[in-house]
C-alpha cells in the first residue's frame, strides 16, 4: 500500500453516524459482544442466536412455533432455519401440537437442556469480561441506562420481551 492510498479504519465512526455517537457506540459493543460470544457457544456446539432461542425454550417450555418467531422478534425463517439446525443436533423437538394439530409445537429436548449450565457460564463469562474494570455502582448504572434505552426502542422494534403463552392458553412458567 502506498503512502497516497486511502485508508479506512474503525477507530474514526463513519461519517453519516456523526449525528448518532450513542448509537454507533451500540452498535460496535453490540458486534463485538456478538463475536465473543460466538467463539464460546462455538465450544457448545451452537450459533449466536441460538443461545437466545434456547432461553426462551427453558423459561417458557413447550411453545408454538409461531409464537416463539414472534417472542424472539425475528423473520419466520430465520427462526425456521435455526430450528432446524438445533433439532438436526438433537437441541430441540418439533411436532403438532395437541390443542391444534395444524400448529407446531417445539420444545427443548434432554440434550437441549443439558446445554443450559454451559449457556449460563457462557454468559456470565461475557458479563465479567465485558464489565472488566467497572465497579458495582458503574454497573448498575449502565444496565439501568441501557434498559432506558432499550424501553425507547422497544415500541420502534416491536419487541413485546415476554413468554408467549403455553398451549391452551395457559401461563407461562414462572421465569417468563
């Protein structure tokens, strides 16, 4: 490379988010938290994303398909495929469901749920290392001001946050 080439680098936000230094800020830790967290699900045998599906397996059981596309907040087939490689794993178990046989039921398997204590030390490994150097007061501050923010983006993004109900209607469980 030459002294004249142009040079792109991430330690300059790129110019049209000079309007939004909060929201690029978001945006990298967001990456790199993505990233990291990768590396060790990788080690469990699962994708970043499915981490979160198999969360919402353990808090609300056996649920809908369609009604876990719409808790996660995600395109019907993105869920589709991730479904798809989780049972392929033996993470997960599709199959009617008995109030309504045209629906789809999935539900963590034994081997799905055996994942959780991996998940969980994932995610408290993430925690450490992402809040490294914070004291307990700085921390408590951030996720309050990071749950401010997410409350302002959560009408925009069309999140409802909350366990769908279990089949027949029912509460979900008590984690939910």
């Amino acid at each position: 490379m030459s002294g004249t080439d142009p040079v792109c680098t991430e330690t300059t936000p790129p110019s049209a988010a000079r309007g939004g230094p909060v929201s690029i800020a978001l945006a990298r830790v967001a990456r790199m938290h993505r990233i990291a967290a990768g590396r060790r699900l990788k080690e469990l045998g699962l994708y970043p994303g499915q981490e979160m599906m198999m969360m919402r397996l353990w808090d609300c059981g056996p649920v809908r398909q369609s009604e876990l596309i719409q808790s996660l907040g995600l395109d019907a087939s993105t869920v589709t495929k991730m479904l798809q490689r989780l049972e392929q794993c033996g993470h997960v178990r599709r199959g009617p469901d008995p109030a309504d046989r045209r629906a789809v039921l999935v539900e963590a398997t034994d081997e799905g749920r055996s994942l959780r204590t991996g998940v969980e030390g994932v995610w408290s490994d993430l925690e450490q290392l992402s809040l490294q150097g914070l004291g307990p007061d700085d921390r408590a501050e951030l996720a309050r001001l990071l749950g401010l923010v997410a409350e302002n983006l959560r009408v925009e993004a069309g999140e409802a946050g909350e366990c769908p109900l279990a089949p027949g209607g029912a509460a979900p469980q008590a984690h939910c």
